[in-house]
C-alpha cells in the first residue's frame, strides 16, 4: 500500500467516517446503515462450515436480531442481560428487520454510552480498514510524537490553524465532525507549504547564482524579427516573446516553460529566442523527442532563421557515421549557430563552440537526466521548454512551481475550427464512407489506433487494421501505415510520401501525436478513443485543422463504452487548457496525458485538485518567507530545512528537478 515506515502510517488518513455517537431506537428502524445499544436478551449459535451468531436485543422501544456471519470466535462470548452497542445494517428478514453486524462492543452494566466517530481507511483483501485502524490507533501517541511542528508560529496563528499534534489526533481519532476539516486542512496545509517552499528555495537560488550569458537587446530587433516573416505574429506570441527576450538579458538563466495549444505558433517564438542567442554570439540548441518532430521543426525554422545568417544543423540517431561527423564538426566550431536533434544531442561526441540557449520540446517525454545532460554542455544556458499538451493550473501550479510560465492562448489567423463526433463502433463503417468521400474531394484522412498488433488490452491494432481497409473497407485508396517501431528511415518515407500527397489514408499509432504537420489532411478518425485521456485526444485531433478547408476528428467507442459522456467534452469544445483540467478531474490519480508521474497528487496526503486553493494560500506564504528569509536565518525558520527534506516533498519535487 505504499506504507514503508512509520510516518507514511501517520500520513494514510482516513477517506471517510462513521458516525456512531447517536444510537437510534430500535422502534423506529428502517433498512440501511444503523448504531444500536440495547440488552441482549437471547443468544444462539450455529456452528458448521457457515458459523452463525444470532443475538436478539430489546432496547425498550422495540427487539430486533443481530446476526454476526462467520464469526466462530464469538461462540460462548455473548450472553443474555448482556449491554451491548452494535452497529451495522438493517435488512429485511423472513422474521421481521435483522441487523448483520459489522461492529459491536460490551458495555458495563453501569457504562453511559458516549458514542464515537470511527475513521474508515482504504483497505485491501489482505489489510482490512480495522487492522490498519488498529495499528493507527494504538500507536497513534507514539506516531505524533515523531513529528516536528515545522510550521513558523505565525503563519499557524494567521490561518487559525491547530496545534500539529492535535490536527493528527483529531484526523485520527476525532472528537466531532467539525474538529476533522480542521485537522485535515492544517496536515495538508503543511505539505503543500513544503513543496511550494522547495519549489521557491530552487527558484531563488537559481537566480542568485547567475551564470548566464546576458544578452543586449537592440531596440530595432522587433521590427527586423517582423520583417522577414510572412506573417504577423499574434498578440499572445508577441507577449511571450517579450518576456522571453527579457529573461535572456539578464546574469541569472532563464527557466521557462511555454506552454501553446495545438498550432498556437510555439516554433515562431523559438525563433525569436534562437535570433537573440545569436546576435549575442551563442549557439543554440532543440531537442525534440522523436525525429519526424525534430525533422518538422529543423524544415521549419530553417527558412525563418536563414535571414539571420544562422545556419540550422539536424543531428539524428539515424544519421550515417560520415554525415554524423561532419554535423558534429560545424557544432563544434560554431558554425552551425543552431542545432536540432533527437536524444542524439546529449551523446558526448556533440560538443557546442558556445552553448546559451536550450529549448526542450514536448519536455515531459524526456527524463530529468536526459534535460540536465544537454543543459549540462554549457554553465548556465536559458533553458526554454515547450509543450503542446495543455497543463491545467493546478499542475502548472505545483509541478512547474519552480519555473516561469508562459502560454500562447491565441491561434494564428486563418486556423479552421476542428469539428468532433462521436460515434459508436457499430457505425464505424459510416465513419469509413465519410473518409472516402472526404478523399475524392481531394483531402487527406488519418485513421488512429491505439497499438500496433491487436491484443487483449487495445482492441484495435494499426497493422490489421490498415490491411483489412486495404483489402475489403477502402480498396481504390491509396493506405500506408505509421507506428514507432518502424526503423527511422522508413518512416521518413511514409511521411515523405503521405506529405506529397502520394497516400491518402495513414493508419497510424500515436506517433503522429506530435509535430506531424500535414495542411491538406482534413480528417481523423481515432478508434477505441475511451483509451486515451482527453487531453491526449485533444493532442491527436491537432494533426488536422492545419490547412483552410474544414476538418473533422471523429471519436469511436464501444458500443458498450461508459464514456460517451466523458468524450462529449471534447465535442464540444476546443480549448485545449479546459479540456486539460477536465481530464485532470475526471482521471485524479494516474497518468495524466502523459505528463505525469503522479497524476492529481502533489505529495502523500493532498490532492491538488480538491485542495487547490489551499495549496495557493501555501504557496503565497512560503514565496514570502524565501524572498524575506532564503537562508532560514530567523528563530522560527529554524525547522524548515527538515520540512524541505522530508520524504514526501522531496517525492513531490521528483518531476520538477
């Protein structure tokens, strides 16, 4: 269950709770969840391979059976005159309502019944929520004494927050409902306060060491960017690149996350940081994770940068070892002020003349080593990441904390609108003949599966299925097919080829995910699409919508699929970054559209989507303290450092190194 030690054990709060502190009368019971205390009057047992215990209980109002189902330890525990409180639920019997027991306690003759609220814990067939209760509870003095209230005493006075010790109690074994809101917003409060403090600390030091190269920016490079493009750039791609350039004036690196939705114009603003790099006398390097995205980016920037003098070299795995080399040598000695590659950019034979900028592109699909390696072949280059999966708030929020953000939330003129619809299975041929009629009027289609080989868990495979359109669905068409285990060359091919326009239909993984840019495709059909997040949908429907003529993204589920509903939002809407948080909702835990390692939580105990607004109020406080205290200098900063440590923040923090 994730519970290694003593303080994960602490930290595994209940998700729900019982209410037992108001017994009803037996007189005036109905089906459902119910608390009683009565007198037993009669007992009798049913031993055998399915053990009974049947007690009848009188409490003045009324008499009612209990019957406890399985439990052989109880022969010979209970007896008539017995005070008993048990609780349980209240079902119709052939004998009037029985209660079947979950709960129950002795009381003395003499006992008054207080009553308890009972934490219910996530559970497992071997671990039941009374074992880990137990555990909890009877070492619960012990488990709090482990803690160090690290919260500084006016921050707890400010948000009128409990004392640490009595928000773990009351969370654990609390006295009223009330007490555990409290309890629990204090616990959460002080996790989300240490990543947002970690996050800040990075942040902080990260400027005061400086290191980077800062770069002049002339007054007229605006209007000679402006110049040779053949196009205007939007307002929003204006913003960015002006705070941008403002990053890279300064000593201490840039540390940016530019975040654009499907064809916002993210390569444009590349550009321009790659044109100041430049006439600051530094080379540039793109890193992007697959080569047909690499290769898109390399042909598009080329013609925008050559104005600039600035010569574009592409470095792949699949390069020979003669053209590798040569690509190598311009790097090496400057020539090549730009280069753009694959994960063949961080082997050690790329060397940079004088490396200032790197952009990571679609950065979530590289691992934290892969990044520091290639920011690793300079001191301190501005380092820019860009990513075309919308990242709702709460994430930017929390696993970004520690970068500048920025977001492209306006698409260049002249993009049509995607229509979407969803369909189920059984019309799929409909789907298949609207294809066909989209391709005789001169248009391009993609047909998406969710793996290459059909299996038990993807219910539709990219190569059978392309074979069964060849051969039986759209025969007078011209199909290819795309997946990610092709060798590199060959998907060259297939892309050079369905670019020209020479295939009509590519059936394809979700290699085509990204970078693939092909205007005169108009349609997408993508199947078993209650496979994928909807943000990853959204991702795929952007490979159509790139040219003037009108397109279309039709989603097909099962005929029995659960998710209609759920793929509807993407009907209706385009909006990449409310698509992102919907998805994020609706999915909390788990992989979020690929870019997520621990889906909606931050840490151990909250989640960023219910407590959001804490977690900000988190953050506002440790931004303060860092920007007053970076050091933890004053008295009551003195516990921070341990809290910046622990185990759930550094586990927390993992993603955003």
């Amino acid at each position: 269950m994730g519970i290694a030690g003593p303080d994960e054990l602490l930290a595994y709060l209940p998700r729900a709770y019982r209410d037992w502190r108001s017994p009803q009368a037996i007189g005036s019971l109905v089906p459902g969840e119910a608390v009683i205390v009565a007198t037993i009057t009669r007992v009798r047992e049913r031993p055998g391979r399915f053990p009974l215990v049947t007690a009848d209980l009188d409490d003045g109002s009324g008499s009612i059976a209990a019957k406890w189902f399985g439990r052989r330890h109880l022969f010979g525990k209970l007896a008539a005159g017995e005070r008993i409180f048990v609780a349980g639920r209240v079902a119709r019997g052939s004998h009037g309502l029985e209660i079947n027991v979950t709960n129950h306690r002795i009381l003395r003759a003499d006992e008054p019944y207080a009553g308890e609220i009972v934490p219910v814990y996530g559970a497992t067939k071997e671990l039941t929520s009374r074992q880990i209760r137990s555990a909890i509870g009877k070492n619960l003095a012990v488990l709090i004494g482990r803690r160090v209230d690290a919260l500084p005493p006016a921050t707890v006075r400010n948000f009128g927050f409990p004392p640490l010790a009595a928000a773990w109690n009351d969370v654990h074994a609390p006295r009223d409902p009330a007490s555990v809101e409290a309890a629990r917003q204090r616990i959460i409060f002080e996790e989300f306060f240490g990543i947002a403090l970690a996050a800040a600390l990075k942040r902080a030091h990260r400027e005061a060491a400086g290191g980077a190269v800062p770069i002049a920016l002339a007054p007229d490079l605006w209007s000679s960017f402006c110049a040779v493009l053949p196009f205007a750039p939007t307002g929003a791609q204006q913003r960015v690149i002006d705070r941008i350039w403002a990053d890279m004036t300064r000593s201490s690196p840039m540390n940016r996350l530019l975040q654009g939705d499907v064809g916002s114009g993210k390569t444009l603003v590349a550009a321009a940081a790659i044109v100041l790099a430049h006439r600051g006398g530094l080379q540039s390097a793109l890193m992007a994770p697959t080569e047909i995205l690499a290769a898109q980016h390399a042909q598009k920037l080329a013609p925008l940068l050559l104005p600039f003098g600035i010569a574009v070299e592409a470095v792949f795995g699949s390069l020979g070892v003669r053209d590798r080399r040569a690509a190598n040598d311009r790097i090496r000695s400057g020539a090549a002020a730009l280069a753009v590659g694959t994960h063949a950019l961080l082997t050690e034979s790329v060397e940079f003349a004088r490396l200032g900028l790197v952009i990571i592109d679609e950065q979530h699909r590289f691992g934290v080593a892969q990044r520091a390696r290639l920011r690793g072949k300079a001191a301190a280059p501005h380092t820019l990441y860009m990513t075309a999966t919308p990242i709702p708030r709460t994430l930017a929020q929390t696993r970004y904390a520690d970068l500048d953000l920025s977001i492209i939330d306006e698409l260049p003129p002249g993009r049509t609108p995607i229509e979407t619809y969803v369909l189920r299975a059984s019309r799929k041929p409909q789907a298949y003949e609207f294809v066909r009629k989209n391709v005789e009027l001169g248009r391009q289609a993609y047909i998406v599966a969710p793996a290459i080989d059909a299996s038990e868990t993807a219910l539709t495979g990219a190569l059978h299925e392309a074979e069964r359109i060849r051969r039986d669905v759209l025969p007078e068409l011209r199909v290819d097919v795309l997946h990610g285990k092709m060798p590199p060359r060959e998907k060259e091919l297939v892309m050079q080829r369905f670019n020209r326009g020479e295939t009509d239909v590519l059936v394809a993984t979700t290699v085509v995910e990204v970078g693939v840019d092909v205007p005169n495709a108009s349609v997408m059909v993508i199947l078993d699409a209650g496979r994928y997040g909807l943000a990853q949908l959204h991702q795929l429907r952007g490979r159509v919508g790139r040219g003037v003529e009108r397109s279309f993204c039709i989603l097909i589920a099962p005929d029995d699929a659960g998710d209609i509903e759920r793929l509807e939002i993407l009907a209706a809407t385009t909006d990449g970054f409310t698509i992102a948080e919907e998805d994020l909702r609706l999915r909390r835990e788990g992989e979020f559209a690929g870019t997520a390692q621990a889906g909606a939580t931050v840490g151990t105990i909250g989640n960023i989507v219910a407590d959001f607004k804490l977690y900000m109020h988190a953050k506002t406080e440790a931004d303060t303290i860092v920007a007053q205290d970076p050091e933890f200098t004053a008295p009551e900063h003195r516990s921070l450092p341990r809290l910046v440590d622990s185990i759930a923040v550094a586990r927390a923090m993992l993603v955003t190194s």
